[in-house]
C-alpha cells in the first residue's frame, strides 16, 4: 500500500502525550467540559446554563485564546437532514476511515500535521457525548490517505458510502478489528448533503457512514459524527416532545430534527434513550458489551480513563470525578486494606462472602451465579441446559440462555403490534424447512434490519425482514425454536428435541452439588467449585483459584464502542442530519469563529424529515442493494415480493459555491448511479407497496 500513510495503533500509541480531557469545571454544579490542551487550548465548556468555545487566537499555542459564547458563533440558517434514495440499510458502528486524493489534499493542505491532533478532538468530544448513555467511544486506529485514494470519493454520499462499506468489507475488516468505520471527508457532497449514514447499522458489516468537515471548529464534525452514529444505533431524528439535558426544553439535542441558532448539541433526548433501549434489546448487537484491549486503543492507557488497563488495580476517573474510597485515583492503586473497588462481587472494599448471589436468575432458562469469595468478579453468565422447557408468552424450549419463538422473534424483527404469519406463509420455505426458515410476520412497524419483503399468497400478506448481513441470520427462526411436540429448530430443520443430550445423564458428573448448564457443565451450588462441584471454594488451596471459573471481563457499565480505523475525517459543510450542518470551510489562519474573521460565512441549511423509500423495478441498484432471492418453492398464486427500504439518514445544507480546486485527473464514473438525494420534504408515511 504506497504513497499511505497509516497510523497503527503501536505507531501512535505512546507518542501521544494526555492531550485530550473531558470533565467538568471544579465547583460548578452541572458542568461540562471537552478540551485539547496541546497546542493551545480549544474545545467546549458548559457552565450555569451557559455554553462557551474556546481556541488559541493566532499561530501561538500559548498565546491569547478567544473564549465566547455559543450563540456568537456566526452563523446563521437551521441545519437540515434529506433522505437518501438507497434500497438498503447497512449495519455497524464506528471507525474513523480517512480522505481520499484531492479530498484530502484539501483538507490535510488546511490542517497540515494538526489533521492528527484535530481528529483526536473529534473523537474527543464524540465520547464524552456518548458517556451518559454508559457507551465508550475509543479509537483503536487512525489511518490517512495523503497520494492517493483508495475508493472514489465522489460527490454523491451515497455513492461514496456504498463504496466506502465495501472497502471496508474487502481490506479493513481484515486488517483491523472494529465495531464502526466512519469516512471523513472534505469532499463538498451535492444536494447540500453533509453526512449519511446507516440506519440499526451497528454490529454488522455496513457499519458505518460517510462525514464531511464542514466546520471550522472541530465540534461541528464532532456533533455530526455523534448523529450519525445516532443512527447506526437505530435513532431517529426527535420529535415534538422530546428533551433532553436538564435545562433545555428542546432544540439541544443530538438527534434534533433542527438545531435553530444553537451550533452544537450536548445531550441526547429521552426520545433517543428510548429508542436506544428498544434497538439493544430487539437488535441484541453482538460487539457491545466487552471493551477492547487498552494496548489497541490509539491514546493509550492512562490512569484516570475510567478503564482498568494493565497494571492498574483499579480505575475510577479523574481525582475529581472519583467517588469510589476503596482506589487511589492519583495511582489507580487499592487504597490501604482494600481488597477490590470494582465488580459485583466487591462490597465496602472487601470480596463478598462466598456463596453470596452476584447475578439472579433472569428468566426460566437462566441459572444464579454466585460469588467464590476470592475474587471480585461474578463468574461467567450460564444457562440452564438447553432443551428444558421454558415460557416465553408461548410454550418453547431453552437455547443458550433464551427461550425463543416465532412470536419473540417477529417482535424483535417489527416491534410491538407484531404477529406471527399464517402458515400458509411459511409453505413459501423449502420443503422441510417449513417452521425453520424464513420468518414470516403480519403488522408491527419498521424492519430491525432496515428492509423488508412482502409476498401476497391467496389475498395474505406474508411480510419477511430483509438481512444484507448475512452472518447473523437475524431473519430466520431462531435456533432453538419449538416447531412442533418435542421438536426444536436447528440448522433450518425440525428435529427431536433429544439432539441436546439427556439432562439425568450430564448431572450424574456433578455430585448432587449442581446442574449441567447450556455447556454441559457443572454449575455448582453456593460455595462449591467447578469443574465437578466435588470440592468448597475454602478448601482449594491458595492460588488455584484463578483457574477454576472465568470471569467475565468486560466492563458491566460500559458498551464499548470500538473505533477502528479512523481515517482522517476529512469532512466540510455544516449541517446535521436528524442533526448535522454545512457550512463553508474558511481558510483564514488563527481563528474558528466567524465572528473574528472576514463575514464570509455560509448560511446553514433547514432540516427536514427523511422520505421513505423503496426500490423498484426500473431503479439502478448501488452495489450493496439487498435483492431478494424466490423461495425454492412457491405455494400457488403468490405475487412478487415487493422490497421495502426503511431509512438511511443524510445530513443537509445550504451550500455556496465550491470553492477552487486544483485540477487533477477525474476519477472513473461508477458502475452504478443512485437517485440522487431529493430536496427536504415534509414527513410522509411509509407505504407498502406490491409489485405485480
């Protein structure tokens, strides 16, 4: 890979010095602050309602600084959110993915070596904006693009976002573990867009989305990156009656539908909690939960982070934001006569008594964990053992832990109001795959995969998700699905529920002192220790201990959200999708605020709703449009599957002239053309639609 420079993870990972801070102000209720403090200070501060940008004024990084308020940040305008006219939702979450040739000529001949420093900001402020929601956003990679491109930027988003996902597919996946991928771009996209981005994207290979910098002050690509990412978690834009923060009515949020005069938002809506917790429970995204290896992480360990790297015994924040008396925050060491400070298994800084519950039992198929009384942490999640009978609304089996049905799972696929379709539905599966394969539902509302079909059989309509991802099979019955009187799905068939194994026969290894979990293994009563539950955790000798149970390593209070490769975000324009703005990149030296420089600004852009979309016929398909494929066997008199696209989200603005560029070689038209993204329109229902 020539002429690219790449950033790794060991490349940067100790060069960097502790630049980058979130907190709060000391003594001031309510505060907030987001800052650099490397070359100058710059970044973001809230204080008694009031909510003030700061950065260095001039070349001189300790020099004077400009500290003003957000409203005198001049610019004017509403920023606003088209729709896109993609067939397809993708999936998954962030990495920052760079510029392309003359894209990020442009924007890295602006920043120069500050392009580093600036992205780390960005990346900066995004995770603080997430932190409330108990999600982490790290950076694990940072890769620049400085000669040369490696996909066509091009000034449709949409065709840019197709191509960056399937570069990401193709050579960044393989190359580096991450749960998102965000593009950054100083790219002027048509159509006033600024961003687009997958809609319930995180967790899957389309995850990710496309970001322009469109504002001077790094916040502005911060506040864009954080909405689109909004979406990859399946949120939408606010509506009337959402609120968020605790003195803003609304009009503040992230996923404001419009921001009006306030530049960046602070908080995210009760509306978008909500949706959040829906799309975690219906979605169930596989990557969250355990954070990634510090040694991956691009700002490296630091005591203070809130994270336990290695060598640290404990964790808690800053000296300021530290409540916990069982860790030194200035060390990251147990504070004198501690015995732990973190886990289920830690009460007043001593182990809990073995045999004490550190996890009850969560549904007919889950078992109790107990604390050993020798560590901290709870032992690993387990199960009762698959095949037992469950109840769930309707009569199942347990599977790892769930006890899953076709009425569950059409739930998780459409949300409430959801039923299961007729069987007359599922004859349209392969010959024995009846009750096993595709998924058939009736009502509820927007697709968890972000597309759907609808077959018509004898006047019935048999509505089925859509899945680009084809790894999770979100859009069959689930494994483990009673299909019939002692039958359970497995592998697309109906088979005896007897291939689990008998339940007398596994606990015969136990001793009577426990039962035979999903695994087939012992999981032994309060006090008794695994592998056969034949010996008391008092009695095992000292150090053995860590090899009896595994524990479970993630963070109980923090997804982890993973960066991957953040790429330089080269990206231009002001404007925010269900909230994002574009505005005009102003080339003056020294100063971000308008306010301080020639009134050169570009007005910002209304946001309107997103249009809902489907694909038909007589459209040109992106290279990642979802088609769906006839079923092997058709009952009679079936209609053809009408494939609704639910939403992908795009950032809008106001755009002025582009500014000149220097000449240089046109890249090669695509291969295939996507509609181009229409102007803002009011909300409008989504429509099913049936081709005949």
């Amino acid at each position: 890979m020539d002429n690219l420079l790449q950033l790794y993870p060991d490349t940067v990972q100790y060069e960097l010095e502790h630049c980058y801070y979130h907190g709060h102000v000391e003594g001031v209720v309510d505060s907030s602050v987001s800052v650099g403090i490397c070359s100058g200070i710059s970044g973001f501060v809230r204080a008694r309602q009031q909510v003030y940008l700061i950065e260095p004024l001039g070349q001189s990084d300790d020099g004077d600084h400009a500290v003003y308020r957000r409203e005198h940040l001049k610019i004017s305008g509403n920023p606003s959110c088209g729709s896109s006219s993609k067939a397809w939702v993708g999936h998954q979450f962030c990495a920052v993915e760079t510029s392309e040739h003359t894209l990020f000529r442009f924007t890295y001949k602006r920043y120069g070596s500050e392009t580093k420093s600036r992205i780390l900001g960005v990346v900066n402020h995004v995770d603080k904006l997430y932190r409330p929601l108990n999600i982490r956003v790290m950076l694990v990679g940072l890769e620049i693009w400085t000669y040369r491109d490696y996909i066509n930027v091009d000034i449709n988003s949409e065709m840019t976002l197709d191509n960056f996902l399937i570069w990401r597919q193709a050579d960044l996946l393989k190359r580096i573990k991450h749960d998102n991928a965000q593009f950054v771009t100083g790219k002027d996209f048509d159509k006033d867009t600024v961003g687009l981005a997958n809609k319930f994207a995180i967790c899957t290979e389309n995850s990710g989305g496309v970001n322009q910098d469109h504002h001077d002050n790094a916040i502005g690509l911060a506040s864009t990156i954080a909405h689109e990412m909004g979406h990859n978690f399946g949120l939408s834009h606010d509506a009337a009656g959402c609120t968020c923060g605790p003195f803003y009515s609304s009009g503040n949020c992230v996923m404001a539908e419009k921001t009006g005069s306030q530049a960046f938002p602070e908080f995210f809506s009760s509306c978008s909690v909500d949706q959040l917790a829906e799309f975690m429970e219906r979605a169930q995204p596989s990557c969250l939960g355990k954070p990634s290896p510090v040694k991956t992480i691009v700002v490296g360990p630091r005591c203070g982070n809130a994270l336990l790297d290695p060598g640290e015994e404990c964790d808690c924040g800053t000296v300021e934001e530290c409540k916990n008396p069982c860790c030194d925050a200035s060390t990251c060491r147990l504070t004198e006569g501690s015995q732990c400070a973190h886990g289920q298994c830690c009460d007043n800084c001593q182990f809990k008594a073995t045999g004490s519950v550190c996890r009850k039992s969560a549904s007919d198929c889950d078992l109790p964990e107990y604390c050993t009384g020798v560590s901290e942490d709870c032992p690993e999640d387990s199960f009762e053992m698959n095949g037992k009978p469950c109840y769930d609304h309707v009569q199942g089996y347990c599977y790892n832990g769930q006890c899953p049905t076709h009425e569950k799972h059409c739930w998780r696929l459409f949300g409430p109001g959801t039923i299961v379709g007729p069987d007359i539905c599922f004859d349209l599966n392969k010959r024995g795959e009846e009750g096993c394969g595709s998924i058939f539902c009736g009502g509820g509302g927007e697709s968890i995969t972000g597309k759907r079909a609808a077959y018509t059989v004898y006047g019935i309509e048999c509505k089925l998700a859509v899945d680009d991802d084809k790894t999770r099979n979100i859009d069959m019955v689930p494994k483990g699905t009673k299909c019939g009187v002692n039958k359970v799905c497995l592998d697309n068939r109906c088979v005896e529920v007897s291939v689990y194994g008998k339940k007398e026969d596994c606990a015969k290894k136990c001793n009577n002192n426990g039962v035979c979990n999903h695994k087939k293994e012992c999981h032994c009563n309060p006090g008794w220790a695994p592998p056969y539950c034949d010996i008391q955790y008092a009695d095992l000798p000292p150090g053995q201990t860590g090899i009896i149970a595994g524990v479970c390593a993630a963070l109980s209070i923090l997804l982890v959200i993973t960066v991957v490769i953040a790429g330089l975000m080269c990206c231009k324009k002001d404007n925010m999708d269900n909230y994002s703005s574009k505005r005009k990149v102003h080339s003056a030296p020294g100063k971000l605020n308008p306010m301080f420089q020639e009134p050169s600004v570009k007005e910002r852009p209304q946001i309107s709703h997103p249009t809902f979309m489907e694909s038909t016929a007589t459209q040109a398909c992106a290279p990642l449009i979802v088609t769906t494929v006839p079923p092997s066997r058709l009952a009679p008199q079936v209609q053809t599957a009408a494939i609704h696209s639910e939403l992908v989200m795009e950032i809008c603005a106001a755009k002025p002239n582009p500014p000149p560029v220097p000449p240089v070689k046109p890249s090669p038209p695509p291969a295939a053309r996507i509609k181009p993204c229409t102007p803002p329109l009011p909300p409008v229902k989504p429509q099913v639609h049936r081709l005949t």
